[in-house]
C-alpha cells in the first residue's frame, strides 16, 4: 500500500496533503495512492462556489465552513489560486486563507495552483477533491480562481454550483448571462448592505425566470449574503443542503456522480493518449515530418491528424 493511502484513509492531513502535491506534479506514486483510495470515494458532497474576482468567495467560503462545521460535518476545501510566473506555485496560499479553522482537525484547506489551465480550476483539482473524500470529508467546497464567464469547469465536479455576484457590477450581469449563470443552482448576491443589490437581486431573478423548467426541476434561488458579517450563511447553506436533497430524491445526484466520473475518465483518456501518441512517434521522424508539412502549408491540421492517428498502430 502506498505509504501516503494508508495515512490518508484515518484522516491523516499531512499524508493528505502530500498525497495531492504528488498529484499535482504527475507523480506515479500519487497516482498508484489515488488507485488505493478511489474505492473509498463517492460519499462527499462536492459544492462548487464561482464568479468574478472581488465577489469576496473567499470570505463567504470561510463563513459557509463555520456553518458546515456548526452543523457537525466535516469540511475539505480546495482553493484554487492564480500561479505565480516565477514558481509556478498558488499565489496566495493556504496561510492567508480561513486562518481561524487552522487548529480545527475537521477542516482541510488546500490552495492549488492554476498553472495555467483554463476554466477556473486546476488540472489536479478533481484528483484532490478524491483524495478529501476518501479522507472521509463530508463536504467539499472549490472555490474558483475567479477569471469570468467562461469559467463554468467546476460543473463537472461539482454537486451544487453556486454563482457570487456583487453589486455595482452594473452591464456585467447581463454579460456573465451566457457563460456561469447558466450553472447555477444556487445564486449569492454578496455585499448585500452595498448601494445597488436590490437591482442584481432583480436582475439575476429576472434572468432567471426565463429560463424553462420542466416538472420538477431544481429552480435556481437567489440569496444575499454578507459575508464579512456572516448575514445569511445560515439560509445559505439552507439553501445548498435542500439542493442536494433534491438531487436526491429525484434520481439526479447519481446521474451527476456518474457525468462526473465519466468526465474524469475520458479526461484521463484523453491525457494518456496524448502522451502515447507523442511518445511512440515523437522519435521517429513522423511528427517532425508532419509539423514541417502543417508549417508549409502542404498539409491541413485534420488530415495531418488523421495521419498520425491512422499510423499510431504501427508503433503501440
């Protein structure tokens, strides 16, 4: 057994935490541990908290923890930050984050670092969230970078996405329409004692409504929310545990778990492939071949691909 697994099935956090830093760097020996633990998964409720960069997710997640904790439920949160472009490593840290659930053995905060992947997540923030929940975490939050509307990844990790706005976002709102709030189960105006909530409150509800919904689908609520004084986290989290009640008793909490395990498999897949194909006719002169003919113009990109895939069988 991996010497990390075994420590992180009894809830060890430091054989946690290196188990996910092994991940996060491709490590065989994270991955040979996940294999250890992936039987024990599939019992977390994974919460998905989006929006834009000064939404104040961080606050409202530290607050959401307090509650989950209040509640006698056992909290993994996964904190996804911007990379810095000298090492690479999360920008702000787990040592600036919920600093007041530092000496609670029932939190397990750990910030990861985009290094520029795409969609608001990191490339190891499914394998984390894994790990947490053979860890035996009864809830997992992921809290998104905050980059925008096309920041909608954490979809297919998550339970239950909820969307933060804030006010004096004004246009933005309707911009954001097409991308993240069409996500949402759940929709956080925070900073609501600010001048202008009432009309993101409006706004979001408005969006809403024109949305179809057939017999008994999940209707999106809107709440607000202030974080920094913790008003409304109470209803908030209302709010996500009747979600999953309802995902629940309609079935849908398995088809989600199912999308989600298929997502993480074909992304798997895909990343393997990727590797063997490049591997196996990287050193022969073909991919070269090909790259100079894409260059010149004497090839296009699909029937170069249909080449190398079509020839990969002579190589595995």
């Amino acid at each position: 057994m991996s010497r990390y697994a075994e420590k992180a099935l009894q809830g060890n956090q430091l054989a946690g935490a290196r188990l996910i830093r092994l991940l996060e760097e491709g490590d065989p020996e994270g991955i040979e541990g996940l294999k250890i633990l992936y039987p024990h998964t599939g019992k977390a409720y994974v919460l998905g908290i989006t929006g834009p960069p000064g939404a104040g997710k961080s606050t409202l997640v530290d607050r959401i923890i307090g509650e989950f904790r209040g509640r006698g439920m056992k909290v993994g949160v996964i904190a996804i930050d911007p990379s810095s472009p000298f090492t690479g490593g999360a920008i702000l840290g787990d040592r600036i984050r919920m600093q007041r659930h530092a000496t609670d053995d029932g939190v397990f905060v750990r910030s990861m670092a985009t290094r520029g992947h795409l969609g608001g997540l990191s490339k190891a923030t499914g394998e984390a969230a894994l790990v947490l929940d053979a860890m035996g975490y009864d809830v997992i939050l992921i809290e998104t970078v905050g980059v925008g509307q096309d920041e909608v990844e954490v979809v297919d990790l998550a339970h239950t996405t909820a969307v933060v706005s804030l006010p004096g976002m004004g246009d933005d709102i309707q911009a954001m329409k097409a991308g993240i709030l069409e996500i949402g189960e759940v929709f956080i105006v925070n900073k609501a004692d600010k001048p202008g909530a009432d009309e993101v409150v409006k706004q979001l509800t408005v969006m809403l409504e024109m949305r179809h919904y057939k017999p008994g689908d999940w209707r999106p609520r809107v709440l607000r929310t202030v974080a920094v004084n913790s008003e409304g986290i109470s209803e908030l989290v209302e709010a996500f545990l009747a979600h999953r009640q309802h995902l629940q008793e309609s079935g849908t909490l398995a088809d989600r778990k199912e999308k989600r395990e298929l997502h993480f498999f074909r992304e798997l897949v895909k990343e393997m492939a990727y590797e063997r194909i490049f591997g196996a006719l990287g050193g022969n002169g073909v991919l070269a071949a090909l790259l100079e003919d894409l260059k010149a113009r004497k090839i296009d990109p699909y029937s170069a691909a249909e080449k190398l895939v079509g020839g990969l069988s002579c190589h595995l």
